[in-house]
C-alpha cells in the first residue's frame, strides 16, 4: 500500500506524477492501489512536491501578469511604441537616415509621455509579479504554497 501526506492537494499532484510515470492508479474505499506500489511509493518519497508547487504558481504569476500588461499594451502596440520611440530617438539625436535633426515638437514630446506612461504601468505590473515570485520563493510548505493568493496586490 502507498503512504501518501496528509494533504489532500499534494496527493492529487503526486497521483498526477504516479500517473505520469506509466503507473495505473486508482482509489478503492479511500485506499490507495497502484500497479506497482513500490516504485509509486518511490515517486512519493522522492518528489518535491513544494518545488513542484512553487513553479506552478511561479508559472502561473507570470501568466497573470502577462495577461495584465496586454490588456494596457498589446503586443502590436508594444512593437509600435519600440518603432515610433527608435524613430523619435533618432531624429532628436540626428541618427534619422532621412530626417536631420531636430527638436521634438510639442505633439512629438505627447506622444512619448504617452507612451512612457503605459511603461510605468507594465513596470508596476513587472515589479508586483517579481513582489509574487519572491514571496512563493520563501514558502517552506505545500500548503502555504498551494493557498497563497496571486491575485491580490495588483
């Protein structure tokens, strides 16, 4: 018979790993069988289910974080911002092959605010999923791991 933690959401990842492994698995009245209990019990005792975990939900900040920085620049406005900026760069600094240099105008110098202003929202956004990455880092247990919210603080 298998020994499991008493986690009830670490047995269902280490049934997932048994499973993966070409185990068949399979619960009789709260019993666990297996087609070969020794080396299931081996997958047991040697997963890491916390490091395990942890990359989940490191895998799943990042995600998040992700969805959160297209909703404010989209990756086709993200390589239109990194155009235009090089273009403007270019000109101010006379490096344009076809313009000569020259001082930005007003609407010019607008449109790089803009565009500095939704940087500082995807940098908030980075800066708060590295706050995340780092906090799961420092947890010791599944279970803290495996209940730490990764939608507060946004």
């Amino acid at each position: 018979m298998i020994t499991f933690p008493a986690n009830p959401n670490e047995i269902s990842v280490l049934v997932n790993e048994i499973e993966k492994a070409g185990i068949e698995f399979e619960w009789r009245d709260n019993v666990p069988f297996s087609s070969d209990d020794v080396a299931a019990q081996t997958i047991v005792d040697n997963f890491n289910a916390v490091a395990f975990v942890q990359a989940e939900k490191i895998l799943a900040v990042k995600k998040l974080a992700q969805e959160k920085i297209f909703s404010i620049l989209p990756d086709w406005k993200q390589s239109n911002y990194n155009g235009r900026m090089n273009e403007l760069n270019a000109i101010a600094s006379g490096n344009h092959p076809i313009e000569l240099q020259r001082v930005l105008t007003d609407i010019e110098k607008n449109e790089i605010a803009v565009m500095f202003a939704a940087m500082q929202q995807t940098i908030a956004i980075r800066d708060q999923s590295d706050v995340h990455e780092i906090t799961i880092n420092t947890f010791s247990t599944f279970s803290d791991v495996f209940n730490y919210d990764i939608t507060a603080g946004w």
